[in-house]
C-alpha cells in the first residue's frame, strides 16, 4: 500500500489522538487491546521516519544548487587572489631590480666627475704627443723639410742567406755595426763590426751569432740604439724589445688593429714593419677594415707605447716595401712577376706634401723584388734585400719643398 505523507500540524493532531488511545486502551488493560497498541507504535514509527526522510530530501535538494554555485564563486575567487598575487610579486622585483639600476644622485656625480677627468687626460696626452712631434722636429730642424727627389744609385754588396731577409745598420749615431736577418721565421741573428767586416769573406772579426728568446716573423725587423725591434712569431700583433747585449725581452707591446692582413700584398708573410727615421721609431701595418689602407704609427722607442696613429689613403695592394724619411711614409709598389719598383703613394704626417702632388719615383733598372727595405737616416740610404742580394740605394733629398 502507498502510506501519504500528511504535513506537519496534522501529524502532531494524530500522536495526540494515538496517545489518548493508548492511554484509555492501557486502563482497560485487555490482551487485545495490547496487540492493537503495539501495532499502533509501529505505524507511528514508519509515519516518523517518513516523514524525516522526506524533510532531509526536501533540504538537500533546496541546498544542493547553492553549494554549487558557492563553491565556482570559491574557485573563481582563489583564481583571482592567485592571479593578483603572481602580479603583486613580479613587481616588487622589478622595483627591486630599478633600484639596483638606477644610480643615486651621488653616484651620478661621481661618474660625471670621472667622465670628465678622462676626457682632460686624453686631452692633455693628445697635446703631449703633439708637443713631441714638435720638439722632434725641431731637433731635426736641419733635415725636417726634406723630400725624397730621387732614388740614384744602386750597389749590390753581398748574396747570403735565404731569397727573403732583411739587413740593415743601427742608425745610432757612432754605430758601424751591421746586423743580418735570414727568411721570415727564425730566431738566429747575426751581427757583424761594421759594413767592410760584412763583405770580407776571410774578415779578421767574424760574425757575431746571436740566439733570440722568441721566433720572429716577417721581415720588417729594426735594430735602434742597441736593441732588436721585431714582430715575435705565431703572434698577430706583438712587438717585443730585445736588448742584444744579454739578448733578453726588456719590453713588448701589442699593436691595436695589426696583424689581420699583411703589410704588403707582395711579401705575404710580413705583418708588422717597423722603420726608423730621423723622428725616431715607426711601425707600418694594413688595416683590413680600412680596406686594407696602410696605417702608420710612432712609438716611444723606450717604452713602445703608440704616441700616435696615422691613417693613409696607401693601399697595401701589389706593395713589397716601405720607409719614411722625416716623417714621410714612401710605399714601394711593383708586380708579382717582380719588375721595376716605384714609388706611387706617400704620405707626410706634417700635410706639407701630398701624394697626388708629387711624381713617381722609379729605382734603378733592375727587375726584381725587395722582401725589406730601411732607411737608414744618418747615411741617408735604403737598404734592401732583393732575392738574396743585400744591395744599397743612395737616395738624395730636396728641402725647398713647399709647404701647402
């Protein structure tokens, strides 16, 4: 049977009106009557838990849609804290990490302060150098306006040593010693009294062998003042200063900029070319980002600190050589054959001369190559090496050289 649920003041009015009958069915106190009461308590059992089930029912079912809700609103919310908080701590260190960059008002005029003491040191260097370049000419008043006007004479002294090398004389004032470099790589040097004990074959004072610290490289090695100038091997651009008394490294330097590309197209294994004239020490080198234009530089001969850097509009193209005479670079060019070298660039650090300004000037007929040439100042002749031939040039100069 279907029992129906009855609301709730019409089951309070029904226990009451059981409990009356319980109670009057009690006094009488039949066995009947007691089968019927105990019936009575079952029915009223089931009716009670019926009717609670069915208000539990009613409550979940009112309640149910609510909590979900509640609960997306709860996971829209954390999403939301989460999302702010992500935020909240990606800017405290970005804040942190602006106030480690950005400097403080002190230290801005602290690095103000230092820009500018750089900028009147570089200042005063550059007058420095200036000054110097000055003084140096002044010293050499008597040659500082001589131009190179011909390339006269030609003397082939001696054949020795490899088909590249370089010879020359230190151009120290007093000095008669003569010094030979034989090939591009090795560390052997030889030194000789003067000129005359260099071409004697049965000389009474032989050759003087000295064994370097360093492989050099090229030929474009200087003796000055007793000391070997020379490009140390397997390095791009190191310079070292070697005292030929003891033969030990006094110094070294590197060369900003040199050693990518060699000096001369035609003498490929020469990279740095150092030359002495009557302003002192030199060093000749092709900038490859330069388009491979030669760079000239002056060097403190005693610490060889670059004092100042010309760039020249000389190309390194079919070039074998080059030398200054006071102040004045002179670019030897020539073919790969090998031919008559001339002189077609030049370059004065003074701007007195120009290059465009002045003709070509041609060496002696012989048709050859040079793998060195130097300047000696006080003898006022190149001497080169040409396929194994120490040979002499006799250079003449003019001074009435007009200043533009």
């Amino acid at each position: 049977r279907t029992v129906r649920l009855m609301s709730g003041p019409a089951v309070v009015v029904l226990l009451l009106s059981l409990l009356l009958t319980l109670t009057a069915v009690q006094a009488q106190g039949s066995s009947q009557d007691s089968f019927i009461i105990q019936y009575l308590e079952r029915r009223l059992v089931q009716i009670e838990v019926g009717h609670c089930t069915h208000t539990h029912t009613l409550g979940q079912h009112a309640l149910c849609p609510g909590l979900d809700q509640c609960c997306v609103h709860r996971s829209e919310m954390k999403n939301q804290l989460d999302g702010v908080s992500v935020r909240v701590d990606r800017m405290e260190r970005e804040l942190e990490y602006l106030e480690n960059k950005i400097p403080t008002q002190g230290d801005i005029e602290m690095e103000e302060a230092l820009l500018e003491q750089q900028i009147k040191d570089a200042e005063l260097d550059l007058l420095k150098t200036k000054a110097k370049i000055k003084m140096d000419r002044g010293k050499e008043a008597s040659v500082s306006n001589m131009a190179l006007s011909q390339i006269k004479s030609l003397k082939i002294v001696k054949k020795a040593g490899d088909a590249s090398g370089s010879w020359f004389k230190d151009p120290t004032a007093g000095s008669e010693k003569v010094y030979l470099l034989s090939g591009f790589y090795n560390n052997t040097l030889l030194e000789y009294h003067s000129l005359h004990s260099f071409t004697e074959k049965n000389s009474s004072t032989p050759a003087k062998v000295l064994q370097l610290p360093f492989y050099w490289q090229g030929t474009g090695h200087v003796v000055y003042n007793g000391f070997l100038y020379y490009h140390k091997a397997d390095t791009p651009n190191q310079i070292l200063k070697v005292a030929l008394l003891n033969t030990t490294v006094v110094d070294s330097t590197l060369l900003p900029g040199a050693g990518r590309i060699p000096v001369y197209s035609l003498n490929p294994n020469t990279y740095l070319d150092l030359a002495v004239d009557e302003l002192g020490l030199w060093v000749i080198h092709a900038d490859a980002e330069y388009e491979g234009k030669l760079v000239v530089s002056k060097l403190d001969k005693a610490s060889l600190a670059v004092e100042y850097t010309w760039d020249t509009q000389c190309p390194s193209r079919d070039a074998e050589g080059a030398f200054l005479i006071c102040g004045t670079l002179y670019v030897v060019y020539n073919t790969r054959y090998g031919g008559r070298s001339t002189v077609q660039c030049l370059y004065d650090i003074h701007n007195t001369i120009h290059s465009e300004e002045s003709p070509v000037l041609f060496f002696p007929k012989r048709y050859t190559s040079h793998s060195s040439i130097h300047y000696h100042p006080g003898d006022q002749q190149l001497y080169a090496w040409d396929d194994g031939y120490q040979t002499i040039y006799h250079v003449e100069t003019i001074s009435d050289r007009r200043v533009i």
